[in-house]
C-alpha cells in the first residue's frame, strides 16, 4: 500500500493545487457579451480538465494499478540490444551553435516587429525564417507551412479563444482587417 501511495501523492499535490485554481478562476467576475464566452472559460476548462486526469490517475494506481509494473519501453528494449561501450572512434556530432543564437534573435526580432508588422504578417516571415534557418530547403513546403500555420494560429486565437492579436500599423494593419474579415472574425 505504501507503493501505491508513494505513486498517487505527485497527482494528489497537483489534483490540490488544481483545485486552488480553479477555485480562483471561479471568482473572474465577467458577463462575456452577445453569447460569447468570457475570459474565465479556457482556464476552467484547463483546469478541470487536469483535475479529471489527476482523479483519473489517483484511482486508477489505488485501485486498479499492481505495486510494481514492469512495463518496457521502447527506450528500455533499445537499450537491452545496444552494445556496452561505444566504439573507439566514434564521430563526433557536429553542433551549429550559431542556428541557436540566430533563433533567438528571430525570436526576439519577432517580439519587437509583430506590433507594427501585425501578428499574421510577423508570424508568417517568422516562421519561414525559422524554417529556412533550421536548414530545411524546399521553398514551397516552407511557404505553404507557413501561410497556413499563421492563418490557423490567427482564426484559433481571434475567432475561437478571442485573444486579441496586435493588427499592425497602416499599411500592414490592412492585411490584418482583410483576413479578418474574409474569416468571419469581429
């Protein structure tokens, strides 16, 4: 029994902290307008969602779950077949510090231009940077990614989640309010 336990108390503590969340998020006062849904509701879904999965979790290793399971994974079946020691001139791989740091300023360039380039707009040059930039080469892929990538992000956001999502300033701002309008988003 002390196994067990041992196993439930990581899914008790989270379960509990959870609970806390939630309770706070109960406490968003918001009349969300015209049917919409307010800022209170993605939080208590996730919230009650990860209570479900730690209640789910917590009976399932008390009641259901053997003291000590042997299950092996694709790791463990690798590693019983693998050889004990590595061979003398084993070839270093080679790293590329550079595409790392080159990434991080992307990511920090994006931070800075999104408010005046727009989130689609910044999102898509984004993400064919980092495509390019991580070496992958086929030019078309890389486009048709990233377009649709930035157009699911932009109607997840804006027409489903309602995140508001920086336009962009004029002229930029008008590919923000065509594509919204062509999206149904208000």
């Amino acid at each position: 029994m002390a196994v067990r336990m041992h196993k439930v108390l990581p899914y008790v503590i989270v379960l509990a902290i959870v609970s806390y969340l939630y309770f706070l998020a109960a406490k968003i006062d918001f009349v969300a307008p015209g049917g919409r849904i307010g800022p209170d509701f993605w939080p208590k879904v996730i919230l009650a969602m990860a209570m479900v999965a730690c209640a789910y979790e917590i009976v399932k290793n008390l009641f259901f779950g053997k003291a000590h399971r042997e299950l092996e994974g694709v790791l463990a079946s690798v590693l019983k077949d693998a050889p004990m020691e590595l061979p003398i001139a084993a070839a270093q791989e080679k790293t590329y510090p550079h595409l790392l740091w080159t990434g991080i300023a992307m990511t920090v360039g994006y931070a800075l231009l999104i408010d005046k380039l727009g989130f689609f707009l910044c999102t898509l040059i984004y993400l064919v940077a980092f495509m390019w930039i991580g070496r992958y080469r086929r030019i078309g892929v890389i486009l048709v990614t990233s377009l649709i990538g930035s157009l699911a992000f932009m109607f997840m956001f804006m027409k489903i989640v309602y995140v508001s999502l920086p336009l962009g300033v004029d002229p930029f701002s008008q590919v923000s309010f065509l594509l919204m309008r062509l999206m149904g988003i208000k």
